[in-house]
C-alpha cells in the first residue's frame, strides 16, 4: 500500500514522512464513535509542530481513507528517541459537532417537527414527517455550513433516507450546538437498526446494520487468526409478552336496580340534618391563627380550651381550612387550602397544620381567624358519625365484579345515555344523576376502589330542598325518585403474547430457542395501552420486538494478517461469514454485522499491517418503541344497556324494578364492556355529541314522559330496604372526584 498523509494542506509521502521523522500508527472507522487516524514525530523539542484544528488527511493507494482534524497531541519522553510527540484526530461527525450548531429558519436552536395540530406551533409542513424526511429537512437547513466543511449530502445519502418511512407518532426536537447528535438520537429512537455516519469523502451515510455486503473468510486458508465469537442470550427473547392497563368496563349501576344502595343505617338518617355535613361534628372547629409558620405551615389554636385531637386527624376527615383576616380586603380576607397533615393537639395547646397548596400570603401575621371543616367521617354508632349520610353509597353487584375492580377513568371517551335513553353525550369518567320527576341533576363524586363505594361531594337530598328543610333533616326531607350513573371498572389486564399462546399455553420461536432450546419471554409494559381494540396493533409490537430479540448474539473481533482492504470503508454496510478450510465452524449461515475496522501499521517485523474488524450481530428494532402504540382517540363500542331497566326512546314506562332474582340473572349483561358493541360506534358518536351538545346548553339531563310512573317516595323505600345492611369501612384517602368540572376538563384537554 501507498499511503500519503496530509496535514495542514502538505503531503508527507514515505519519503517526506521518513524526512520529517513522522510515522503513521493506525487508522479506523466505527460506527459507535467516528473515523481515526493516529500518526507520531520523533522530535528535538518540547512543544509539537501541530495543534489542534489542523486539518489532516491520509490517502491509501488513491482512495481517502481519512478526513477530519487534530483533536489531541501527548508528548512523552523517551530514554532512546527523545521527544516523541503522538498526534490523535478524528474524523468529520467531530468536525460537524464542533462547527455546526443546530439553526432554525427563525434562529434558534431548535427545529421541531410532528407537532399534534392543536399546539399553538404547529407547522402543517413539518407535521406527518418520516425519519427520513426529518433529516433531509435538517441536513437542508444547513447546508452552506456543512458543505464549508467538506459534507455535501449526495445520491445515495437520498436514497437512504428514503427507505426511513416511520412516522414518529410524537413531536421530534432537533436542538443543541452539535448537530450531528441530534441525528444520531432520532435515529436511536425510532431507526434503531440505522447507524448514521459521516465517511471520509462527506456525504452522509445511514447504513442499515441488518444488511450489507458479505465478506467471507476462511479459517485455514485466509490469513487471519482463529475466530471465538461470544454467544450472549442476556438480551435474547424467544416470546414477548406485552401488558396494557386493565381492561376496564363500564357498568350502568342505580338505586333502583339494586345495585347501588346506602351505606347508612335508618336510624342515622332519621337523625340526619344538614349540621352533620357542614359542620360534622368533631371535624369542625375555629379559633385564633397563632402564626404562619411558612408558605404552607400555620400553627393553630382551638377556640374550646378542652379540644383535643391526634395527629394527622383533619387529613384524614379529608379537611379544608379557611383562613380569615379581620382586617383584610379583597383576597387578602380569606382563602382555603386543603389540609394534608396536622400534629397532635393537647387541650389548650397549638397544632401545626400542613397545607397541600402554597398560601396566597404567607407573612407571619397575615391571618387572625380560621375554621376546620372535615368532608368525611366514618359512619358509626357515636353522635359524630352522620356526616357521609346522603353521601356514601355501596357498589351492590352480584358477585361484586364491579364493586371489587372500580377505576377512575374510563380509556377512552364512552357514550353515557341519559336516563330515558333520548341522547347522550362523551364522557372520559364516570357519571352519577339525581332524578326527580322529569329532571335529573348532575352531581360530583369521589370513586372509591378500595371498598367498592362512591362518596358524592354534597348530600344527594341538598338539591331537592330548601335550606331550611335541611337544617331540620329528618322525615320531611325531599328525597329522589332515583340515583343513576355509569362507572368504571376494570376485568383483568389487557395483554397480548407473540409467538400467540396455544390454548393458554405459551409458546417460544426463533433462532435461538430452535437452535438451542432457550426458552425466555420478555414482558415489556405498554403504559397507554387502556383501551382492548387496540390488540392487534399491540400484537404487531409484540412481533417487531420478538423479531429484533429472539436470536443469539455473537460478538467479537476478526483479526486478519495484513491488509484487508474490502473492510476499509463500511460503504453501505458489511456483514461478514466465518467458515472452515474442510471443517465446520459453526458460524455457517451466521451473517455477523462489521460495526467498526482498526487497520494498524508496524515499523518493525513480517507485518506491515494488520486489519482487526469489530462484529456484532446484535439486532435492533428497525423502529422506535411507540411505532405500533397509537391508542385509539374513541372507542369503537358503546355500553351496553342495563337490562334491569327496559329503555326506550319513548319514555319510561316499562321500566320495573329488578327483584333480587332478576339482578343475579342479569348482572352479566349489566356489565357492559368497552369492547363488546363495536358494531353501533357510529350512531353512538352521532347521538353522544347530540347529547353533549344539549347537556352543555341546560345544565342538565332531562327526561322523557313516563317518569309519572315512579311513586314520589321510591328512594325513600330504597333507603328503607337497605339500611340495615352492614357499613363498610372507607378509606378517605382512595378517592377520585368526578362531575362536570372535570368532564370539561377533559374536553378542553382533547
């Protein structure tokens, strides 16, 4: 070989470099790092002739071998030789990084593409962008400064591109002050299988590890020492199973039907007023702010010298405090937070109350006065236990499916029929009405999965009458013809396996479990997954991991004595074969990928040269993680209808109340599922947004005629029926509100 080296724009041919005492040690590329050449000078001084920056070039028998520029120098001192001066450089990704910053058209460090078209920055030109379009836009936009540089894209860098066809289903930013890195991490993303590079000649590469030319190699025959690939099945996996979320439900659920009823005795709503709410008992107290101890911390004292309470007491009766400034205008009179903790309080001492938001003012003295209120209490036998009357309510389904698996969400927006079937509307949570003669009233409540309750934020009695009759409680309450909603629950979690499981049996596959019997699955969690009909998209994932994973990794050099010119450069990608001269060495049919080329000099012995290859056959996905995750933005089934009630559009005149038989028998129809009624999608979107539209004009579900049916006093009878079921214990901390505050969250959020 003939090789030359040019630094700082001078050729050092062998003659030239013998002159100037300057030797060349090794050149490389590598996919994982960049192009390097490393050249050395005996020299009489200290200091080196070259800097950093220097452009150096090496050409090998007419073909550029190296591009880029000195990065390092190390000087040593040698007992025979004097000053030695090493010289290191790398190639042109070094040069783009250093020289390039990323530059947007409006100046900035950040390009974005693929925004969702609701962001306030969406560009319909960079949105809907495959990989390969996005790094032909990059690579456009700097163009003047990369060809500066000695990298001009050319034909076969388009024709690479090309093949880059994935949509990133999620906004990409290109951005920072080296422009080659922001590439490569596109590419790690979502073209695992692409190592992009930069050869020496300057027109970018994006070689796919998976394909390439094939060198062959004959041990015996071709000069290279014998090969000992590592086997590596750490990451290997012959089945992949991927989780969702729970595959949840959604269950029409009222007092009628029996499958709600009260959590409360008889005995404490006869004692019921509406006190035992607003003001609960031992979960109310006033008295004198003693100081603000700071942003979210206020040391209280009580009022009644004999008060006493134990820590965290209020968080756990789910409080608010209200703090009051005497002297105070406008919002520096009052403001409430809620509380999340409080220590202990003897009688006459203080407590320290901890807020879950910061204090709109916090200086020391900034309020005098504050009341406790508490939102919750255990229903019990004490005088102080009324306060979840009207309120709490027990998920009463045969079997307790329902009760036992409540969720707080449903995945994706369901229709919810209003209570005589003639509209509905879209709603991502549950929904709970109040009915009273031809109105329903919507109503806000907390979901509480742990004991298969639902708690309403207010008494279900408080819009139903007047103050006055609830402050006097009792039997001349007002009480409604029925309490009705949809919930949520969850069946099981959604999963799906590739290879598919036969008969419930899993089943393995692949190279590494037909040619060695490995049996491993890998179980990868696919966070947004929550909503069944997206299983075979799911199931496409689970194939395109098991596709990338389930053969057996070999890695390791390749070391060949001499020169071995085929591998110098990687062109479009090599892959390499190992056999025997008359004997197997079980690398047959084995294409390993060439992932990097050492080529090294020597000055002295046989060898002038020696060629060490770096192989690895590990295979990545060709696509990123959320290729195949695309959860779907509505549903394509609606809920079925309760079949305790006999509905129709007409009115709810043939509406009869469920024996406990008839609950049994029908429960598994009740349990409508979110994946069992695709068929009617379309006239659910059709009359749901009707229902919408018409719920979000009245504030209000109204009912059809037929409502005359129901006797003024059912709830009442209800109430009755149920009361002397035992109470459940509740846990005040497992809640989740709902109402119509958060369904127009979630709409706005859409």
């Amino acid at each position: 070989m003939t090789p030359i080296l040019t630094i700082n724009g001078v050729d050092y041919d062998a003659s030239a470099r013998a002159g100037n005492n300057v030797l060349i040690d090794q050149w490389s590329w590598s996919y994982d790092s960049d192009w390097t050449l490393e050249f050395h000078e005996h020299s009489s001084t200290q200091q080196p002739r070259w800097y950093g920056g220097v452009a150096t070039t090496l050409t090998v028998d007419g073909i550029v071998r190296f591009t880029g520029q000195i990065v390092r120098a190390l000087p040593s001192l040698q007992e025979d030789d004097g000053w030695v001066h090493g010289y290191q450089c790398q190639g042109l990704k070094c040069r783009v990084n250093a020289y390039v910053p990323v530059t947007a058209v409006d100046y900035s460090g950040t390009m974005v593409f693929n925004l969702p078209p609701d962001d306030e920055d969406y560009v319909q030109a960079n949105s809907g962008l495959s990989v390969g379009a996005i790094i032909s836009a990059v690579l456009a936009q700097h163009a003047t400064q990369l060809a500066a540089i000695g990298v001009v894209p050319d034909a076969t860098t388009a024709a690479q591109l090309a093949t880059l066809t994935v949509v990133p289903p999620e906004p990409v930013y290109i951005s920072g002050e080296r422009l080659w890195q922001p590439i490569e991490a596109l590419c790690q993303r979502w073209a695992r299988n692409i190592a992009p590079c930069i050869p020496p000649n300057g027109a970018p590469r994006f070689n796919d590890t998976t394909t390439g030319t094939t060198l062959s190699l004959t041990q015996g025959a071709d000069p290279i020492q014998p090969v000992s690939f590592k086997r590596d099945w750490q990451h290997v996996a012959t089945r992949v199973l991927a989780r969702g979320t729970g595959e949840i439900w959604s269950a029409y659920l009222s007092l009628l039907a029996r499958t709600l009823t009260p959590a409360w005795t008889a005995a404490q709503q006869a004692l019921w007023t509406y006190a035992d709410f607003a003001q609960p008992g031992d979960a109310y107290m006033t008295g004198p702010v003693v100081q603000i101890l700071g942003p979210n911390l206020v040391r209280l004292k009580a009022t009644n010298p004999a008060a006493t309470f134990g820590t965290n007491f209020w968080s756990g009766r789910q409080a608010n405090l209200y703090l009051f400034n005497s002297g105070g205008t406008g919002i520096t009179f009052q403001e409430s937070k809620p509380v999340t903790a409080n220590t202990a309080m003897a009688a006459g001492g203080t407590s320290d109350v901890t807020v879950g938001l910061d204090l709109n003012n916090s200086a020391t003295h900034a309020y005098d006065s504050y009341k406790l209120i508490g939102s919750y209490a255990p229903l019990g036998s004490g005088g102080n236990d009324r306060n979840n009357v009207f309120r709490l309510f027990n998920v009463t389904d045969p079997g307790g499916i329902i009760a036992q698996h409540l969720v707080k969400k449903f995945p994706v927006p369901v229709p919810f029929a209003n209570y005589s079937r003639s509209s509905e509307s879209l709603v991502s949570y549950p929904v709970m009405v109040i009915v009273k003669g031809l109105v329903t009233y919507q109503a806000t409540f907390r979901i509480l999965p742990a004991q298969g309750q639902i708690l309403f934020d207010n008494p279900v009695v408080a819009s139903l009458n007047s103050q006055s009759a609830l402050n006097a409680g009792g039997s001349g309450l007002v009480l409604p013809d029925d309490v009705y909603g949809l919930l949520a629950y969850s069946r099981g979690v959604l999963s799906t396996a590739y290879p598919p499981d036969v008969a419930g049996v899993p089943k393995f596959a692949g190279e590494a479990f037909d040619k060695y019997g490995y049996r491993y699955t890998q179980t990868v969690d696919v966070d947004n997954w929550q909503y069944a009909g997206n299983q075979a998209e799911i199931n496409e994932y689970a194939q395109m991991i098991w596709q990338s994973t389930n053969q057996t990794v070999y890695e390791g050099p390749v070391h060949y004595n001499g020169a071995y010119t085929p591998a110098f450069d990687p062109g479009t990608g090599l892959t390499i074969v190992i056999c025997g001269n008359g004997y197997m060495t079980g690398y047959e049919g084995v294409n390993v990928t060439v992932r990097g080329c050492t080529v090294k000099c020597y000055q002295n012995g046989p060898l002038l040269y020696s060629t060490a290859m770096q192989c690895s056959s590990r295979r990545n996905p060709r696509t990123g993680d959320q290729l195949y995750v695309h959860p779907a933005a509505l549903g394509s089934g609606r809920p079925d209808l309760n079949p305790q009630a006999s509905f129709s559009t007409a009115g709810m005149s043939s509406w009869s109340v469920a024996t406990p038989a008839d609950v049994a028998g029908g429960v598994s129809s009740a349990m409508s599922g979110l994946s069992s009624s695709a068929g009617s999608a379309m006239s659910a979107l059709s009359s749901g947004m009707m229902g919408a539209m018409s719920g979000a004009a009245s504030g209000a579900f109204s009912s059809m005629s037929g409502l005359s049916d129901f006797a003024s006093d059912s709830l009442s009878n209800s109430l009755n029926g149920f009361a002397s079921q035992p109470t459940p214990t509740s846990d005040p901390s497992d809640d989740s509100k709902d109402g119509s505050d958060r369904r127009r969250r979630d709409r706005d959020e859409q």
